[in-house]
C-alpha cells in the first residue's frame, strides 16, 4: 500500500528562512513560480505549544496553496515523515521565535 509522499520546503521569506511540510509540490501555472499545496500544519493538541508552529498555522491556515518564487526555494526534500516546522534566522540560522501576528479584521 504506497502512502502520500511528504514533502519539507525550505524557502526564503523577508530575511528568514522557513521550513514548512506539504503533500504537493508542483510546477505553478504562474511563470518562474513553484506551488506548494496541501500543507501540513501541526495539530492543536496537549498542553505545550510550539510558538513557531503556532505562528505557521495562524500565518498558514487558510492558504490553498502558496505559489513560490523560483529563487525563494533553498530546498524541496521528500521525507518519510512530518517533522518540525520552523523560522530561522536567514543569517545566523537559529531558530526564530516569533511574535503572535496582529488579530486580522474581518469585513
């Protein structure tokens, strides 16, 4: 029984880099672009959060699919399962922990 493949996609975005897990990975039908879909945001369960995770799913959660610059993209892996979702510093390389996004107005 063959499963879905998962994908970790290491891309560049406004000075960090970001680590994200997606189901797709594709040409896009936009010229010099790469689209990720069917992303793979980590549950809401326990007790602990992850500030990082919690700040991909927020930022994340109601995106379709994100169409990539070419250029943007560090890196596309298929792996053998999730791991953990990150922001890191784009000169230094540690991991970023970021602060909540603005509560967005509806309307």
């Amino acid at each position: 029984m063959s499963t879905r493949p998962i994908y970790k996609v290491v891309f560049l975005n406004h000075g960090k880099v970001y680590e994200i897990f997606a189901r797709k990975v594709s040409s896009s039908d936009l010229w010099g672009f790469t689209c990720v879909s069917d992303l793979e945001l980590a549950p809401r369960e326990g007790v602990l959060v992850d500030p990082t995770e919690e700040r991909l799913r927020d930022e994340f959660q109601r995106t379709r699919a994100l169409h990539l610059p070419m250029h943007s993209i560090v890196r596309i892996e298929e792996v053998a399962e999730r791991g953990t979702a990150a922001i890191r510093d784009g000169a230094s390389g540690e991991k970023v922990i970021p602060l909540p996004l603005p509560p967005q107005r509806q309307g």
